[in-house]
C-alpha cells in the first residue's frame, strides 16, 4: 500500500513541534535556574516581567521552599535606602 500523500508533511510537523517543545522546556528550566541562583537577576526580572517572578515564587512556596521573596524585598529595599 502506498504512503499517502500527507504522511511526511504530518512527520515533519511533528518533529518541529517536539523540537519547539523541547526548546521551551530547556528555555524555563535555565530562567528557573538562573532566578534560583541571582538575586540581582531576579530584581532584574522584577523590573521588567514582574508576572514571570511572582510565578517563580509561588512554584517555591508550592514546593515548601518560603522565604525568598522577603529576603528579596529587604535586600532590594536595603539597596534603595
């Protein structure tokens, strides 16, 4: 039976999907690593995507790590003074 017509267009596509995914996941995962580890990236982020921090901190405290972002507030209201 031959293959039909669609059949390597619908692979491909789904290859560049997968890619993407991957792509992105790889993408958050250094953004977390890179919040986990700068507290100046994090004010960073603060400044300019203050949504995707304040996720990061609630994906803290759902996995029980607390006190990050009151650490940050002192120290980024410490800078200030």
């Amino acid at each position: 039976m031959p293959p039909k017509p669609l059949e390597p267009l619908v692979k491909k596509l789904m290859k560049g999907v997968i890619a993407l995914e991957l792509l992105g996941v790889f993408g958050v995962y250094g953004l977390f690593h890179m919040m986990n580890n700068s507290q100046d990236f994090r004010n960073t982020m603060n400044r300019r995507f203050p949504s995707v921090l304040e996720v990061y901190y609630q994906s803290n405290e759902w996995a029980g790590v607390y006190g990050i972002r009151e650490r940050d507030h002192e120290a980024w209201s410490a800078k200030q003074d």
